[in-house]
C-alpha cells in the first residue's frame, strides 16, 4: 500500500468517530431533556404554594354597604 492513504483513512475514520459520539451525546441529551420536562409537569405542587390549576374558589370577598 502506499504510505500516502494511510494518513487520509485515519482522518476519515476520527472524523466518523466524533460523527458518532457527537450523535450519540445529541440523542443522550434530548432523551434527558424529554425527561426533565416532562417530570416537572407530572410533579405535584409543593407544599405552601396555592395549587392554582385544582383550587376550588373560596367565600367571595364582603361587599361594602
């Protein structure tokens, strides 16, 4: 073989390398973005803040004379 292909079929084969990896990270990511997302839709309202989506109405406020 000669030597001048060794060098270009190793540049190509790191550049699919980070092709790949960087494919990999991008699903990783939404996977875990997805997740996050939907967790704090799915979470319930914590304690001392009104929950204002299940909150029944209260008394109405007095009306001055």
């Amino acid at each position: 073989m000669k030597q001048g292909k060794h060098p270009l079929m190793l540049i190509f084969a790191i550049i699919g390398v980070c092709a790949v990896a960087y494919g990999a990270w991008l699903f990783y990511r939404r996977a875990v973005t997805q997740e996050e997302s939907r967790a704090a839709f799915t979470a319930p309202a914590p304690s001392g803040i009104p929950d204002i989506i299940h909150a029944t109405p209260g008394a109405p406020p007095i009306q001055p004379h």
